[in-house]
C-alpha cells in the first residue's frame, strides 16, 4: 500500500497543506523533515522519493521490512507445517497493512483487544475478527453490534452469563446474530470464567440463548509466554492449557458447536500446535519482536530469535559533556516499557540505557565499542513492542535506508 495524503487525513494525523511547511520544499537538499513536513512532501506529490532514515525527525519508529516480510512468512510457514491456522494479534501493530499482509500469507483474520482496533481495521478492509476482550458496557456493545452488521465474521468473547444475556438482547434489538467464544482463563490471572464445570455451564447457557452464535473457545495464557527457558515454557504452557482444552473436548461431546479453540502467543507459537484441540494461534508479537522476547530464551540459546528484531526507534544524541553518559532525545514517551529494562542498543556494546524523564533517556558509557558523539543518531529495540507502537501515529517503513512506506497506527483511542 502506497500510503496517500488522504489516508493520513482519515486516520486522524490532522495536517492539512495549509497548517504544514510551505516554503521547505523549494530548497534544495534539506534534512530532518517532521512528520508535518513529510505531509506537506505528500500533499503536494512528491512522495518518499529521495527520503532515508537519516531524514526522520527524531525520536521516530521505523520498521526494516526486509526482517519483517521475514518473519511473516516464518510464522506462516510454521502453521502450515504443523496444520495450525493463525489469527493473529492485531494489538501489537494496530496497523491496518501489517494486518492485510498477514491475511495474503494465509491468516484467518486478526484479533483484537479493543472495539476501537477492530473498527479501524474493518474500515480498512479487515475481516475475520476476534476481539479477545469482553465487549461490556452500552457503547461497546452497541459499536459491537454495529460492527457486526456490517461485517458479519465479528467475533468477540464472553466469560460471564450476565454479559452473554446483554450481548443476547442486544442482537435480538438489531435482528442480527453475535458471534461468540467462552473465554476461559488458564490460569486465574485476567479475564475468562474457569476451566470445567463453570465454562461448560456458561456454553450451555449462551448456546440457548437467542441471536448468539456459540462458535467455540478463547484461552490465552500470557504468563506462558514469557517463560524463561524453552522446556520450561513448553511445561507451564502444557500445564496450564490441559484443563480448558479437556472442557473444549467435553463441550464437542456434548454436542455444542466448537469449532474454534484459540489461543497461544509469539512464545508458544512451537509449543501449543502439538496440544491436540488447539484450532488457531493468536500470535502478535513475532511481526515485530522487543527486548522483552529476546530475553526469554530459545530452542537453542540465551536469546530467542526464531523472529528477527523489526521494529526500532532512531533516537539522536542531544547532549554530550561528560565522559561517562550521553543523553539522548527518547525517554518515556518514545520508549514503552512494563519490565524493569529500557531499550537495547543496536550495534554498539558496553552502552546501558536507563530513563532520563519523559523526552530523555542516559546512555551509560560503560565501555563503549565505538565513541558516542553529540548529534549521533542511534538505533534500538523497543522494550515491549506492544505499548510502544500504541506511542506513535506513524511507522517508517524502511527498505535498508530507504523510507519505503509509512502506515499509519490506527484505532488508538477508545
Ligand atoms: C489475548 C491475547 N492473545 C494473544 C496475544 C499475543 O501475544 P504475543 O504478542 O506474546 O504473541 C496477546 C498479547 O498480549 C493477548 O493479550
């Protein structure tokens, strides 16, 4: 997708031609164009023609779609060859081309965690969607069963049977019928009814009630996925995913219609195939990658790297007066994290970051491998690639230097 000045427009950026940059175009061999200025570039047909990475105001989020594509087509060749279908995590991305790109390689469709993320999607031609959490509350609903109607594939899920009677009624008002799945929690920790009687209880329930199609199970374990250790993770997984995958089973004995069992995650995505029940992965952080999966450990090592590092954010050095540190232009607002890491460096070793504020973050120059000057501009992984990408309205996407593309982050607000 060739990303047009409409598109910016639609998707909220707001620049307009007459609120950007008139007069920078006329000169020649300018750099370190903001945002604004790539929009005046576009409006007035230039488009990326000639711009790198080292034109990007900073700090920006920039994507190497080589080791992107890469992934993408890992992860899809792995589902082929273990028969699994993918439906995965839009709320890494919230991008609707990311999306569009992991359908043509074979997926389902994509889920969702938010109302606002499937809408944006859908308006972008997305279908197939499964948003994980529970839909509660008038307006979601209502935008529910307005995205329902015009995209009829919607699934969403319920793990309660107040919410499953409210979902019921409200399909009945619109003459329509909700899609749904029994979210069960493995393991105590988030939403979801529990495993056995209480899931199998609440599937009953739904089943009967009018204008909700029961379609199957939601089970997703998060602490799976960050286990350290590839036997030890494969073990939590099996551990915790027995019991909702023994209801799935029961539930199909019963006779309820269970055609969907969805679940797992970048870190499982070699683990929970070989559970027999498992329908789909809702895999979201393979796209892109963060130092939070790194760390967890592979098949083969310390680091886990089945998925190449994608995403990154350029951040320049802004001030430089002692030996020891250097500080850069990127601090909580540019750098998402929950862990107690920050970012890593890309390419040079003996540097820690720590947060310096919210537009600052140190370097600590412990033993650098290269000199560290004032106006560098450097590259790193993102902490969590998730909140990170929620931080910005836009994604450079980059082929070597090149700005390629730019895709707008969308359904970002409620
Ligand atoms: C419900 C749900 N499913 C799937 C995922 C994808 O997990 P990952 O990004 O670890 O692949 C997440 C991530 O938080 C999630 O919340």
């Amino acid at each position: 997708m060739k990303t047009s000045r409409r598109k910016f427009l639609r998707y909220g950026l707001g620049l307009t031609a007459a609120t950007a940059f008139p007069s920078i175009w006329t000169r020649k061999s300018v750099t370190g164009y903001s945002n604004g200025d790539i929009e005046q570039r576009l409006s007035i047909g230039r488009g990326l023609e000639g711009l790198t990475k080292n034109d990007l105001a900073t700090p920006t989020l920039v994507l190497d779609l080589d080791v992107f594509e890469s992934n993408l087509e890992k992860m899809s060749r792995h589902a082929k060859e273990v028969s699994i279908e993918l439906r995965p995590h839009a709320k890494t991305h919230k991008c609707i081309e990311v999306a569009r790109r992991q359908i043509d390689a074979g997926a389902l469709g994509v889920c969702t965690a938010t109302i606002s993320e499937a809408e944006a999607l859908a308006e972008g031609g997305i279908n197939g969607l499964l948003i994980t959490s529970e839909m509660v509350g008038r307006d979601k609903i209502r935008r529910l069963v307005q995205m329902t109607r015009n995209h009829p594939d919607t699934m969403s899920v319920i793990d309660h049977p107040d919410h499953a009677k409210q979902l019921s009624q409200a399909a009945v008002e619109a003459s329509l019928e909700l899609n749904v799945l029994v979210d069960i929690d493995p393991i105590g920790r988030r939403t979801g009814v529990s495993a056995g009687k209480p899931a199998i209880d609440l599937a009953h329930y739904a089943e009967k009630l009018p204008n909700l199609k029961l379609r199957g199970i939601h089970s997703y374990s998060g602490p799976s996925s960050h286990v350290t250790g590839f036997e030890e993770r494969r073990a939590h997984s099996r551990r915790v995913m027995a019991a909702p995958i023994e209801t799935f089973f029961k539930l199909q004995e019963e006779g309820l219609p269970m055609e969907i069992l969805s679940g797992g995650s970048t870190g499982t995505y070699n683990i929970d195939p070989e559970f027999e029940g498992m329908t789909e992965l809702q895999v979201g952080s393979y796209v892109f990658m963060d130092v939070d999966y790194r760390i967890i450990g592979g098949k083969s090592g310390p680091d886990y790297d089945d998925f190449g590092q994608s995403l990154k954010v350029i951040a320049t050095v802004i001030s430089k007066n002692h030996d020891d540190r250097a500080t850069i232009d990127a601090g909580f607002k540019a750098f998402a994290t929950d862990r107690d890491f920050g970012p890593d460096i890309i390419g040079i070793s003996g540097i820690t970051y720590r947060f310096g504020g919210d537009e600052h973050g140190i370097l600590q120059l412990d033993d650098p491998s290269r000199e560290v000057k004032l106006g560098d501009r450097l590259e790193f992984v993102v902490p969590h690639c998730d909140p990170n990408v929620n931080l910005y309205d836009r994604i450079y996407c980059l082929r070597g230097e090149k700005v390629e593309e730019i895709w707008p982050v969308v359904g970002k607000y409620v």
